[in-house]
C-alpha cells in the first residue's frame, strides 16, 4: 500500500546508481535490477517478505512447473524509495518485468504511459476484484494493473474499558458509537482530563475523508475531462462538519498533528476508541511500535459505522501489479501475475490476515477475526481521486492542512474547504 506518491527524478544520475546499488534483497543483480538471461525480476515490497513468504514461494514454485527454465528473481523494495528507483530504472532499458504499486501510485505512470496493458479477462475472479483496486489499474476503458491485496480501517477500541462501563459489545449504529463515546468520557475524562474516548488528530486526512465519502461528498470530480476540487460542495461540508464535532466533543489532544505515531499513542492508556488499520490494534501492545504489551489482548475490532446509517467508506490501501511497458518478457510477467493472484495465492493472504483483491473471498476472512470488520467495511473502500496531478496534491499537503485549520479553529469548515479546492484546482490537471 501506498506510503509516498511518486515522484519523477531531477537527478537521474544519481538515482541510477541508488538503483544498481541499493535495489535488490541479493546480491550480483545487473543494472537496474535485471537477472539476466532466461528470468523474470519482480519487485515485491518488503511487506510480502515480511508477512507471507510462504505465498511467494508458493507461487514461484506452481509458475516453474508452468515454465521450466524460468528463474525469478524476487527482490524486496522499501516503500519509502521504491518509486525513486522505478523513476531511474524506467529511464533505461533494463527493468524489471513486474513491479508492485501502492494502488494510489499508479494513475501517474499509467497516464505516462509506464506500463503495459493487460486483458482482465485472463486473470483469476477480474469480474469481482474491489472496486477501489481495480478502478486504480483503469483508464480509457483499458487494464494496466492487476489487484494484489487491500486493508481497510475499522474501528478499534479497549475491550476493558468498555466492560467497566457496562457496555456490552461494540457499536453497531452511529448513535450507538456516539452512547459509547459519551459513556467512556463521562467515566474516564472526568478521572483524567487528558483521556480521549475517541482518538482523531486533526491531519488524519484519511479518516476525515471517510466522513466526506459517507456523506455523498468528493475529494474532487470530473467534468467535461477536467478535475476539479470539490471539497466545498454542500455534502461535503456536512461530512467535514460530522467529522469536526466528533473532534471537539471526544478528541483530547494536539490537533496540528498526523496519525502516523497512532499506535505509541494509544498505547499510553489514555484513549477509547480510534480509527486505522487492523496491525495497529496489535501494534499499541507491542513495544517495537510504542505501545505497551501489558495492553495485549485488550484491543478488539468492528467495522465503523458512518452517520449515513451504513458503514463507514474506508480509504482501501492495498497493492496493485503492473508489467513495465519496457519489459522484454511481459507474456511471462502477466502470467506470473495471473498465478501470484490466483484465488490459492488469495487463500494464503487470508491466512496471513490480510485482506484479498476481491469480493467473493472477502468472505472466506473470519469474521470473528481480526480482520473480520474490515472485511464488512473493504466493499465500501474508496481510494484517492484517478485524476493525473492527484500525486502534485498530496505533495502539496492539501488535505492535511485544510484539516488542520478546521481542528484548530483556525478557519470555518467552509471556508478551509474552498481554499483547498482553489489549491487542489492549481494542479490536479497536471500530468
């Protein structure tokens, strides 16, 4: 899933010789991250390495009994430099044959013409992968990637604390999140001012977005073949609105800063409720991330209700797989995709918990698991708007500081919102 947007070079030379460098997990790699001869080279996040390494070797195993003689060659890429290695590499002629993209990456390259197309129709369940993630790999009616994986945000509150309140399970309703809300701070705020029962830092856009999305609103739209900001528009302001009075009425705390130290925070015992991803439940008790592991166990999950009365539309991070338009091997390249994201591949990401590219497996997660709830919110992911110059956007920090004035009262609602419209219109055309 998608950490920075991407970036084209200004210092090509010096990015080449990062990418030969630095680009690979072995060691002998040719420039720009070939293996050579006969292969396939797939760049992987490190995210595969780390949490299904058995599903990669799975599916290179079935892939060398469909072609003896072909070796490939996985090398794992950070998150944090992976685009600015692509950027060089694709200067070139040698790249690799398949490259993992965040599925908010991909509009950029695709529009650049990066990448070869693809026919859906010879991938495994193409009819039924999540919207969000498909509609990443699409434009003018033509398929330039193929879903990998997704996660969506849920709800994640203390199982303790709800107990000692008297509340029985988790919200199922708006208006029962919000009894909730009310319950935790009535017992806990009043013992401790710097409690939160619901923890939501001002420059989580991501979050504040979902609130815009359950009330019909948009980031930005398309008329006419341009984009434009569309913040500002009535139901969008309603659910910027939604989401403000949740801040002021449950939310302790500095609301100039981001979500990304989320679980160190809640791991200090002073929050109800929050918003994000399934690992971070795990990862408030764990000590690597922050948080604290006398909190184990005391973390559970449900799918969050919006005030529209159905769920709220989580931002769908997760993975897409594209075949470089430079690749001398895209045959091999798309059929080592079709089988890396075959309904097998999918089973072995459930049983890693994460969530697979598609609806009917959404099924096959527990939903007595951890990733059951976000499993119910993944059918209502969104993701970011396709348009070209959405990466010039969120270089930009438009939506976080639009945010960041509405928390701190710094600006009204409406007023924020126009503002970052009139910014986001300066640049979302660019290509």
């Amino acid at each position: 899933m998608t950490l920075r947007p991407p970036r084209r070079s200004a210092v090509l030379g010096a990015l080449l010789l990062f990418a030969v460098t630095g680009c690979s997990s072995g060691e002998g790699d040719a420039p720009g991250g070939r293996a050579g001869g006969d292969g396939l080279t797939v760049w992987l996040t490190v995210d595969a390495r780390e949490s299904w390494p058995e599903m990669v070797a799975s599916a290179n195993a079935r892939f060398a009994k469909k072609h003896p003689g072909v070796k490939v060659d996985v090398q794992y890429q950070q998150w944090t430099t992976k685009n600015q290695k692509l950027d060089a590499v694709l200067a070139g002629r040698n790249v690799p044959d398949v490259v993992e993209m965040g599925n908010s990456e991909t509009t950029n390259y695709i529009v650049n013409e990066a990448f070869a197309p693809l026919d859906p129709k010879t991938f495994e369940r193409s009819g039924q992968w999540l919207p969000a993630l498909a509609d990443a790999c699409r434009l003018d009616n033509r398929t330039y990637c193929v879903p990998y994986y997704a996660g969506a945000r849920v709800g994640v509150y203390r199982t303790d604390y709800f107990k000692s309140t008297g509340i029985t399970h988790a919200p199922r309703t708006y208006p029962e999140l919000i009894s909730d809300l009310d319950r935790l701070k009535a017992k806990y705020g009043a013992e401790d001012p710097g409690f939160s029962a619901f923890y939501m830092p001002g420059r989580y856009w991501s979050a504040a977005m979902g609130f815009v999305k359950d009330a019909g609103g948009e980031m930005a739209v398309e008329k006419g073949g341009r984009w434009q900001g569309a913040l500002s528009s009535p139901k969008s302001v309603a659910g910027l609105t939604t989401w403000k009075k949740l801040l002021d009425d449950y939310y302790v705390g500095d609301r100039a800063k981001d979500n990304g130290d989320q679980p160190a925070v809640v791991g200090q015992g002073k929050v109800g409720v929050f918003y994000g991803n399934t690992w971070e439940a795990q990862a408030a008790a764990d000590a690597r991330s922050g948080g604290d592991p006398r909190l184990k166990g005391k973390f559970a999950t449900f799918a969050f209700p919006g005030p529209s009365g159905k769920l709220l539309p989580p931002f769908l991070g997760g993975s897409t797989l594209a075949v470089p338009a430079k690749s001398r091997n895209q045959e091999l390249a798309a059929d080592w995709i079709r089988v890396f994201t075959d309904g097998e591949s999918q089973r072995k990401l459930i049983a890693a918990n994460t969530l697979p590219n598609n609806t009917v497996q959404l099924a096959d997660v527990a939903a007595g698991g951890i990733n059951g709830p976000a499993a119910q919110a993944a059918a209502r992911g969104w993701v970011t708007p396709l348009a070209p110059g959405w990466t010039s956007v969120e270089k930009s920090n438009v939506l976080p500081e639009m945010l960041e004035r509405i928390a701190t009262g710094k600006a009204s609602v409406r007023d924020a919102a126009r503002e970052a419209d009139r910014r986001i219109d300066a640049v979302i055309n660019e290509r």
